[in-house]
C-alpha cells in the first residue's frame, strides 16, 4: 500500500531563516541545493519541509535521506514520521527497495559507500530526492565520495545539509558547487547560509561561555627524562601534545579538579532556571572514557551514562539520557555530531582531537536553546589552538581546496587517525608517562573576548565565574564577566595596597609584572576599551574584536602576544 501524502498544514512553524531559504529553493528548482546552518538552527525540520513540498506536489515519489551514524538514522526517521513522511531506518543494502508504505529510506555514508549500485538502482526506480545530512562526510574517504556520488546522480533533486562546510582536507565534496575566491582557490558556495552569530542575534541558539584551565604538568619520556610545562604557555608542537595528553589523563589531578568545577557549574545552572541541565564530558578514547565516569561518580554519587558507539545499546542510552534528568554522560565520537540533547548545558572538552571540523561538531551539541535567556557552558584545555577556535566560534567558513595547512595546531592528521580507534589510547600517549598536573582557571572566553583570571580551582576567584547565573543574554553575559573582572582586579589592586601597608617604610621598586601577569592586564584593558566602544556604536563585541584583528593582524585576543594587544589597544583608542 503506497503511504498517503504528507500534510504541509501539520508541520510547525518555519523560523525566519527557513522561510527564506525555503522559498529560495521554491524558486530555483535546482537539482542541487546546499544550506549551512549553524547545529541546532533546525536543518531537519527546514528538509522534511522541502521533502513534504516535493512530495505533494509530485516532484518526487520518494525521498531518501543520507546520515553519518546508525544513531541518526534512527533520529531521522522519527522526526520525519512526526510530520507524515514514512522513513525505513532499518534499510539493509540487501534489501531490494523499502517496503510500500514508506516514502523512503535512511542509510549511512558507509551504507552507500559499500554498495552504491543498490542505491543508484533504488534512485532510478523513483524520482527521488536525496537528504544528504552533514554533506562534508561525503569526502572521508574516495570510497564514501565515489559512492555517494555514483549512487544519487540520478537523483531528481539532492538538497546536502551541514552545520560545518569545512573540512581539514582537500578532499572535494560531491554535489557541492566551488567557485574561485578572491585567493585564486577553489572555494565551496551555499545557496542558504545560518552562522552561529546569526542565531545567536535571534535567540535560536545559546550563548557559549568557555572556561580554560591551565595547570603545571610534568611527565617522563621514553628516555626516561622528566619535563615540566605550564599548559597554555607557548612552546613546541610535540611538548603541547604532551602536555595536554598529562592534563586529561584521568588518574591524574587536572582532570579531577575541572570535572568538579563543571559539576558546580551545572549545579549552579541546575538552581538557576534550568532545573534539568545535563553535562556531557566528550573523550579521547574508551578507556578513558569510563574512567572519567568513574571520577564523576565520586565526585556526585551519581553514575553517570557512558557511550560507546560499539555498543549495541549506545542510542538507547542516548535517548534515555536526553529523555531524563540524570547529571552526566561521558562518550567518545557517538555524541559528537548531529545527535540532539537540548538539556545539554555545560561540556567538558577532554579530548586531544583539534580539527576546526570536530570541535565545531562537538560544541554544536550545547548549543541548542529550548527558551530565551539559556546559557552553555564549556570546560577545555588552555591550549593555544583550542582557545583561537573558541574565540572564532562566530567565525563562518567554507571549503577550500588548496589552502596552506595550519600550523598553529598539533598534528591533525595524527589525531584524526588516533580517534577513530576509540580503543586506542593514540601514538602520542605511547611517548611519555604521565605524573602530575595541577588545574587553574586561565581565562573565560566569550564572543571572541579573553578575561584574564588566573584562579587555582577551589578558590573564590573560581567559584566567581562558576556562579555566573544560567539563565543570560549574550548582552548581560558580556556585562557580567567584565564586571566580575573588575571586581577581581579592584580586589586584587586592595589586597596589594594592604600588604604594602603591612610592610616597613622603606624605598622600593614594585616588582615588574611577569609576562604572564602582563597579558592577563592588557587584555582586561583591551576588553574595557571594546565595551565603550559597543556602547557608543551599538557594535557587537565579537565584530569589534574581529576587525581589530583585521586591522592589527594576529590570532584572537585568548592567544595574542603582548605586542599584539598593545597595538589593538592603541589601534581602537584612535577610533
């Protein structure tokens, strides 16, 4: 029996930018359509629109939907059949076609990828549109490429969807249309874009707040050496990675200490407005994984939810988790992309994997907000390279083939390989034993601004920050940490008066600010100057950060040298 058409009347409301993109796409009719919204804008909602319309009106006869993960097979096929339109998520290559009532099927990248002749068979029986979710996968690998390519071809329409239309390689992306920028590179082109920013101006997403710990690690190396570093101070690509590897090695004191503060910040939020907030810690590897939820478990007295994507129940786990009200879940990659858990609130970054492409998929999962005033809250490493993705959070980006590499970052490539063995500890670990590391709260960063804190965990300074309220504007969280700030440093500036008071009366030099000490000053009096200048021109403040790095040329604010914010902040006094 064919499944009866879908009723446009019973989908919900569009938000503005699916209308826009909506009609866009009425009006091109094109084969190809590409939309990048930032994650949790409502990609889904804005296909299944496109599908019910195509459908009604006898475009397509059915619709077929690609996705990374078996997980989001499932989570696909839910949504669809909430507003009528009938998915097979239980789909096996072997099958012929999807049983007569359904409008279609749900398959993976590596379903395709395996067998792309059963798909492009299925494609040429019915005038089909093609749903492919988080495009950019399509060029793992020549084999997923080739196939997704081979199989949807015959496709009448094929509508590709992402929240991040970057990639870390130069692997070119099917269906996707490139255009020569300004570089002379072959950059990607979307018919509908969504940045962050924007949701963020319409209340569609959270506000993220990103607190980075720095800490003194030491270890041994294979040589049998022992070395010590201050995590967030700069230094070579592989004393980073093995500094940070110290930090988030679980029987160490790092890892402990930062999971306690995430808690008290979830706490916090808890009591304040979002009483059933969740926190999810994403990890390097399995192993570590549950020895993470084992800290937890200590620290809360609650067991937390761990899943592996090896694990057969891993998206019931999933589901329950977002269904109910329990404080934590420690996973691997399974929660890293596309899956949605709207009570997420505060993360804890513990994972060594630094790509733009995986850290941008990891923080979209705070991302979304189920009313106004909702704040995120993300705990990571103060590495240089995480904290400049942290303050570019509103950065838009697109494919582009041939650009030179990043070297500001540890070896991607490496990292990339290290965890997609969820069994592995990875190479660098393999190189050194871990032996201490202490936790400090380094700085906050916020819509592309660093506030200095330099707070050991447990102290007042601290809890300052972990008590920020859960429930804020983006414009009262800006308010609110340059006031925290100023009080820290009126505090400080009173503590110093006291002790000198304290002291005998003899002539003395003040001793000079350490290099450190410095920076943390220059980018609280760079943060001030933005703040006047928002308030006389209505700017937002990462706008204003932004163009002070166009102008002055450097990294953001969380990595910028003490020249750098000497030359901003005499770059915006002359404004």
């Amino acid at each position: 029996m064919s499944p009866t058409a879908p009723v446009l009347e019973t989908f919900p409301p569009l938000r503005a930018w699916q209308r826009k993109a909506l009609v866009k796409y009425l009006r091109q009719g094109s084969e190809d359509f590409l939309a990048v919204a930032t994650p949790g804008a409502g990609k889904t909602t804005f296909a299944l629109r496109i599908a019910a319309e195509l459908l009604v009106d006898g475009t397509v006869d059915a619709v077929t939907v690609v996705a990374p993960t078996e997980h989001l097979k499932t989570q696909w096929a839910q949504a669809a059949g909430r507003v009528g339109i009938h998915l097979d998520a239980a789909f096996r290559n072997a099958d012929l076609h999807s049983a007569a009532d359904f409008h279609g099927a749900v398959v993976t990248y590596a379903q395709v990828g395996m067998a792309p002749h059963v798909h492009r068979r299925r494609t040429m029986t019915r005038r089909t549109l093609v749903i492919l979710d988080e495009i950019h996968h399509a060029g793992d690998s020549r084999t997923w490429g080739d196939g997704v390519k081979a199989a949807f071809e015959p496709a009448v329409r094929r509508l590709a969807l992402t929240g991040t239309p970057f990639r870390s390689d130069e692997n070119p992306i099917p269906f996707v249309v490139y255009e020569r920028n300004d570089a002379g590179l072959q950059q990607s082109r979307s018919d509908a874009a969504y940045g962050y920013s924007d949701a963020l101006r319409d209340g569609v997403v959270r506000p993220v707040i990103f607190l980075a710990y720095s800490g003194e690690t030491r270890w041994r190396t294979n040589a049998g050496d022992e070395l010590a570093a201050r995590l967030g101070e700069p230094m070579t690509q592989d004393l980073v990675a093995q500094a940070w590897r110290t930090a988030l090695d679980p029987a160490g004191d790092w890892m402990p200490a930062v999971l306690r503060a995430a808690d008290n910040r979830l706490s916090v939020i808890r009591k304040h407005g979002i009483t059933d907030a969740g926190g999810l810690v994403i990890a390097s590897d399995q192993q570590t994984a549950r020895s993470y939820a084992k800290v937890l478990e200590k620290i809360t007295g609650e067991r937390a939810v761990v899943v592996l994507s090896d694990d057969p129940d891993s998206s019931k786990r999933i589901a329950t988790f977002s269904a109910g009200d329990q404080r934590w879940m420690v996973a691997v990659r399974m929660v890293s992309e596309g899956v949605d858990i709207p009570r997420l609130s505060v993360g804890v970054y513990a994972t060594s994997a630094s790509t733009p492409l995986y850290f941008a998929q990891a923080i979209g999962r705070f991302v979304r907000a189920r009313k106004q005033g909702e704040t995120a809250s993300v705990f990571l490493p103060s590495v240089p390279h995480l904290l400049g993705l942290a303050s570019e959070m509103e950065v838009q980006r697109d494919h582009v083939l041939g650009a030179p590499k990043d070297k500001d970052g540890l070896d991607d490539e490496l990292l990339e390989r290290a965890n997609k063995k969820e069994d592995a500890s990875g190479e660098l670990e393999k190189r050194f034993q871990a032996l201490s590391a202490s936790a400090e709260l380094d700085q906050v960063i916020y819509d592309g601004a660093s506030f200095g804190t330099g707070a050991q965990a447990g102290t007042p300074e601290e809890e300052e920050y972990l008590g920020l309220p859960g429930l804020l504007s983006p414009e009262q969280v800006t308010t609110l940490l340059n006031k925290r700030q100023a009080e820290q440093l009126a505090a400080q500036k009173r503590r110093k008066a006291a002790q000198k008071d304290d002291e005998p009366k003899v002539p003395a030099q003040a001793a000079p600010l350490t290099a450190g000490e410095r920076r943390v000053t220059l980018r609280r009096k760079l943060n001030t100057l933005v703040a006047a200048h928002h308030h006389r021109t209505g700017l937002p403040h990462g706008k204003i950060h932004a163009e002070l790095r166009r102008l002055c040329g450097g990294p953001p604010s969380a990595q910028a040298t003490i020249e750098q914010l000497e030359e901003r902040i005499a770059t915006i006094q002359s404004f």
